[in-house]
C-alpha cells in the first residue's frame, strides 16, 4: 500500500517547527494538511516584514491577539525563521481532533502554542506515561481519583 502524502491528510494533528529556536506550533485541521500548512505560510509571510526592537515586542505583546495565529506571532514577535519543510502530521483522528491536539501539546516542549487550545487535560495525563486514548472527562476524573 502506497504512503499518503502528508499534504492531501485530513482530519489531523501536526507539527511546525522553527527553524531559529526550539519550538514547535500543534494545530489541528479536518482540511488538508497542506491547505491548513499554506495558510500558515502566507500569514506569517504577510507579517514578516514586522521586525520588533524589545520596545516594540513589549508593546505589541500588550495587544491582544495581534495576528491570528501562534505561528504568526512567534515569527514576528521573537524574530524566527519557520521550517516549513519540517511541518508534518503526526496523528489523525476524525471525531475528537482537539483532544488528541491538546495531548500533543502537552508532551511537546517547548511549544509556540498559546495554550491547550479547546480541551484541558487533567494533569495526570502528562509525562512519558501520558493517556493516548480518545480521551473523556469522565475517564481523566476516574483515573485522577484512582492515582489519589
């Protein structure tokens, strides 16, 4: 069976790296890797005349939500180069993307992520041992509760 290009994937998680430091962006799409990856790239080049001296990174991250995405701020705002060679898929899941997303999130460090994105994890779900499953409330509570 031929290899799926990671471009034409829907229903992922994936990783961008950058290339200066580092850090890595998780994001999730139910498009296409490649279409979710190009928007990425045309942001992030649209900003990248945006150099900051220290004064001006302070001030602008005082505002709130200056660029739409992570990947955008970490360019502008720490003056990075990102590897978009180096983007990939890392895990598909079609129901609960954001779940796996966050998980992802956690066990990757350091990340340019803003936070866990729409799903918090409970705490016991982090670590070499972390819970790879299609996680629920109901299971992480249970299995807090059993680790106390």
């Amino acid at each position: 069976k031929d290899k799926l290009d990671d471009t034409v994937k829907t229903d992922c998680i994936y990783k961008i790296p950058c290339k200066t430091c580092k850090k890595v962006y998780i994001g999730e799409t139910g498009r296409t890797f490649g279409v979710r990856l190009e928007e990425h790239r045309k942001e992030s080049e649209n900003m990248g005349g945006a150099i900051y001296t220290r004064a001006q990174r302070r001030e602008a991250e005082k505002e709130e939500n200056m660029n739409r995405s992570a990947v955008t701020d970490h360019t502008t705002r720490d003056n990075c180069v990102i590897d978009w060679e180096g983007a990939r898929v890392i895990d598909r899941e079609e129901n609960r993307r954001w779940i796996k997303e966050a998980i992802w999130i956690r066990k990757s460090t350091p990340v340019m992520n803003r936070d866990e994105r729409d799903y918090t994890l409970s705490h016991v779900c982090a670590g070499p041992n972390s819970c790879h499953c299609n996680a629920t409330r109901r299971h992480h509570a249970a299995r807090s509760d059993s680790l106390q």
